[in-house]
C-alpha cells in the first residue's frame, strides 16, 4: 500500500489555501483525527469480527468530508464556513468522487469501491457497511468533548458572534436533552460509546468554566465579602 503517496495526496486536496496564501488546517486536521479514530476502532475485537477492510477505512476517513473542497471550489460557501454550515445534500458524493478521482491508482479497487461506498453511506440510518459505521462513529466522536469547541468558536467567529453564543447553544442543546439523544443513537459499539461519554462530561466541566469566567461568577465566588478593599497607602 502507498500509505506516504495516499497521506501526500489527501493533504494536498484537503488543506484549503487561505487569502493571503497561507494554509487553513481545519480540514485537514479533522480528517486526520477521524481517520486515526476510525483506524483504532477497526481494531475492537467486534469490527475484527467483520473483517473490515482497514485501508478502505483510513481512506475513505481521509476523504469523508471532502465534499467542503468541492462547494469551496463552486462557491457555494467561503471557507470561514467549512465544518460550521449544513452539509448540502450532495456533500457525499462529492467526497467520494474526489476520493475516486485522487487514489484510483494508490487503492486496489475493491478497497476504492468500499471506502467509495462507506462514505456514500454515512449518517444513514441503516448502515450496511462495516467500514461506513466505523468512520460515522469516528466522526459521531470527533464531535464530542473539548475539541468541538474549535468548531462552535469558529462558526462565532464568522457569524460575528460571540462566547455567549457558544453558551446558550450549549444551554440549548441540554435542555433538549440534544446530548443524550446523541449518546443513545450515534454509538453503536460499546466501548466507543463510552468515550464519548467521557468526552461530553470533559466538555460540560470545560463549558461550566467558560461560562464562569465570561459572567464573572468566579470572580465574585473568589471574593471574600468580609475582606475590606484596601487602597493605596493604605
């Protein structure tokens, strides 16, 4: 397998040049995230079960989100909007063509077709691939914990919102009980469910912090009321 070729090619598609001609790596770096995800969770004894075909998993891991460059590209979105706004209905398939497209000559074709074929499928309801439901659980996790903070900061930021913004969607998202529901439905195997158990605690403790801070309550929780003010000289 041409792993140097196929990580090589992928970085090249997927890191968006910026308008200063800099590297915007948020893509990217989420891709690679995603597919070292998928990667250890095709190792869970209940995957190796299936014999998954793991390359098609990295690559197709690689690619799943490709369908960015590609609306990038027509315009339909600026690049300030990649990972924050709705994917378009034709997202998928733009991922899977680039993916085609870029490692048709660095994938046998069965494992093009699979990894092809895992990300035609992904967020579907019934999945029918094992290589799809490893990397939709891969991404269901990526969106957990304290590293989806990036994302939500990022979609302020090019809305022109701000930290409160990012606490009430919190507050929101809890009161629909939007996070349980998530547990319940994204997380087929087991032990991946119970990451990402650990993750959303991780992030409601980091989200406690952040709205502490941008309220001022441990400020005023820091403060003794019986300690006089001093001032100068005194």
């Amino acid at each position: 397998m041409h792993w140097d070729a196929i990580w090589n090619r992928a970085r090249a598609d997927l890191v968006i040049t910026t308008e200063q001609g800099g590297e915007d790596l948020i893509l990217w770096e989420h891709s690679v995230r995603v597919s070292e995800t998928a990667r250890q969770i095709a190792r869970l004894p209940e995957v190796r079960a299936a014999s998954p075909d793991e390359a098609a998993i990295v690559a197709g891991a690689l690619y799943h989100d490709a369908g960015w460059v590609a609306r990038l590209r027509d315009g339909e979105i600026h690049r300030g909007e990649i990972l924050c706004c709705l994917k378009s209905e034709a997202h998928r398939e733009h991922g899977a063509l680039m993916l085609e497209h870029a490692l048709r000559e660095l994938l046998p074709r069965d494992t093009l077709q699979r990894a092809s074929g895992a990300i035609l499928t992904l967020k579907n309801r019934r999945i029918e691939s094992v290589e799809g439901q490893v990397i939709t659980e891969a991404d269901n996790l990526d969106e957990l914990g304290v590293l989806s903070l990036w994302s939500s900061i990022r979609r302020g930021v090019t809305e022109g919102k701000g930290v409160q913004a990012v606490i009430d969607t919190w507050r929101r998202r809890k009161e629909y009980r939007f996070w349980e529901a998530h547990l319940k439905d994204s997380f087929r195997f087991a032990l991946v469910r119970a990451v990402a158990e650990k993750r959303l605690e991780q992030l409601e403790r980091l989200m406690r912090e952040l709205e502490g801070q941008h309220t001022g309550a441990d400020i005023v929780l820091g403060l003794e009321p019986s300690s006089p003010v001093s001032g100068p000289g005194k």
